[in-house]
C-alpha cells in the first residue's frame, strides 16, 4: 500500500492498514511521533492483546521471506 505523504494521508493509511491487520479499531492506534519522518512510532491502545497478534503476524512474514 502506498500513500503520497500529504496532509497525512501516507499516516492515515498506516494506521487504516495496521487496524486491519490486526482487526483492531483505527481509533485505538495512536501516531506518537514521526508524523513527516519515514520513522514513525505508533501506541496501539491495550496494545497488551494486539501485541499477540501482532508477534504472530511478524512470524508469518518472517517465515515467508
């Protein structure tokens, strides 16, 4: 997925992206900083139950590279 970095669009579609990924409401996911860097730090609230899902998903990508 790509999105050209205006207005915020190329965040919003992380997010949009991340949400989806780990079936998880786009409102819980937080940009903290990195708003115009390639470097971006996100806080996905009650990240304890995303963190598992998360973990799984990276494995799979691992696995497949």
């Amino acid at each position: 997925m790509r999105a050209v970095p205006e207005k915020g669009r190329a965040n919003g579609a992380l997010i949009a992206l991340l949400a989806k990924t780990l079936d998880w409401p786009k409102s819980a996911i937080l940009l903290e900083s990195g708003d115009t860097n390639r470097l971006k730090r996100l806080r996905i609230r009650d990240g304890a139950n995303a963190a598992v899902r998360l973990t799984a998903i990276i494995d799979i990508w691992v696995q497949a590279t």
